[in-house]
C-alpha cells in the first residue's frame, strides 16, 4: 500500500466528531492520520506507536520538572507534548488501517494516557517549588494549583472512560448518529489536551504561565460537574426497546 492509499483510506475510517473540539478535529487527528499513514510503511505496529507517543510525552513532562523554565525550554515542552498527543491520536488511527485494534492494546493506550495526565501536573508541581521565584509562587497556597488541576483531570478522565465502556455493554439506539456541533467543539477547547500544551510555550514568561494554566485548571473544575451529569444522563436514559419481530406473510403453498 503507497503513502497516497494508506491516507485515502485512513481519511475514511476516522472516528465521529462528536464530542470532539476543534484542535482535535482539525488539527491533531489530520496530524495523526500522516503520522499514521507513515508509521503502516515503516511496519510499526499500533502498540509500537503507542510507546513512541510515551517517549515523545514523558520527555516533555521530564523536560518541565529538571529544566530551567526558559522560552527556549517552554517550547521544547510544548513540541515534545504535542507530538506525543499525535501519535496517541495514530496508534488507533493505525489499528483501523490494519483491520482493527485489541484489548491490549486499548488497555495500553489508556494506561499511557492516565500516567501522562498524572504526571505531567505533578511534574508542574515540581516547577513551582523548584523556582518559586520565577512563577510567583511564593505563597505555599499557589502549590494546590496542580494538585486541584490534577484531581478534576483524573475524574474527568476515569469517568469518561468508564462512561465510554459501560456504554458499549448498552443497545445502542435507533436512528442516525447526531451530527456534531460547531458551539460545543469551540466550547470544548479550553479542556482540550493539545490547547492544554499550548500553555507551555508561557514557560519562560514565569507568572504568565502561572495565569495561563491556573485558568485552564478553573475549566477543569467548572467543566467537571457538567460532564459528570451529562455522562449520568446519558447511562439513565432507558434502552431502546427491541425490535418487533416481522410480521408473518403467507406460507407457501406445498409442492406438488
């Protein structure tokens, strides 16, 4: 298969926008299809691109707790970030390419993807007791930042993770799949991962960076209860009920 199919076909086998914002519809899932495309000719496999999204992300997540917080370094973080969140938008692109994924690798992907949330706000924990001074985090109060961050993208994540599988184990209603809305792809930018790495290119700016990711942490927390009773409606709702079998039509007469 040539770089021309394996997109052509990975451009049909994209997964429903909605629910889905518009850095991830526009920007990182195309950036994962070529990812994709480049990772099938070169004979990866999904798992394979999964742990190369591990190496790119945890680099940058090492890269925020051990360097100095310079532009220079806030940049790097920010590639190092971004490409990681490509490739973990290509490792599933990639299993549809190849016919389909596997529970393993699914567990794997969400495995990384939980370690990376976690880590990356307690490695901004380290930041900002290593050079209180450069961020203005003087007061010890600043330090829960991170943590509150921390918690509302954890719940945030386990619950849409749980609410995905419990899902699948429910009949799925009739009737077409609704289209996605513009409004709610804007709105869903500000907990969006890659507007999220965004905030580290204001590493070196110090208290800039501190407002940038202290109001992308107040949208976790005011976004949290919203999709908690959105994903609990969405469980209560009543199955749809089974079909009506069809109605008999008449026997046909015995041979003769």
């Amino acid at each position: 298969m040539s770089w021309g199919e394996a997109l052509g076909r990975l451009g049909g086998a994209q997964k429903t926008a909605k629910g889905v914002s518009l850095y991830s519809r526009f920007v990182n899932r195309p950036a994962g299809r070529f990812l994709a495309a480049g990772s099938y000719l070169a004979g990866l496999t999904p798992n394979q691109v999964t742990l190369v999204s591990a190496v790119f992300s945890f680099a940058g997540i090492a890269t925020v707790a051990v360097a100095p917080p310079t532009w220079w370094t806030g940049a790097l973080v920010w590639l190092a970030l971004a490409v990681g969140f490509a490739f973990d938008s290509a490792d599933g692109q990639l299993a549809r390419l190849r016919g389909g994924g596997s529970p393993a690798g699914e567990w794997l992907d969400h495995v990384v993807d939980c370690a990376k949330t976690t880590v990356l706000h307690t490695a901004v924990l380290v930041a900002f007791h290593r050079h209180p001074g450069h961020f203005g985090t003087g007061a010890d109060v600043l330090l829960l930042v991170p943590l509150v961050f921390l918690s509302a993208s954890t719940v945030t994540f386990f619950g849409g993770l749980l609410t995905e599988q419990l899902k699948r184990r429910a009949p799925a209603p009739g009737g077409p799949a609704p289209a996605p809305s513009t409004l709610r792809a804007v709105a869903l930018l500000p907990v969006d991962h890659g507007v999220f790495c965004l905030v580290f290119l204001l590493l070196g700016g110090g208290p800039l960076f501190l407002w940038g990711y202290g109001l992308l942490g107040a949208a976790a927390v005011l976004y949290l209860p919203l999709f908690l009773a959105k994903w609990f409606r969405e469980l209560n709702r009543p199955a749809a009920p089974p079909a009506a079998p069809p109605a008999p039509g008449p026997r046909p007469s015995p041979a003769r």
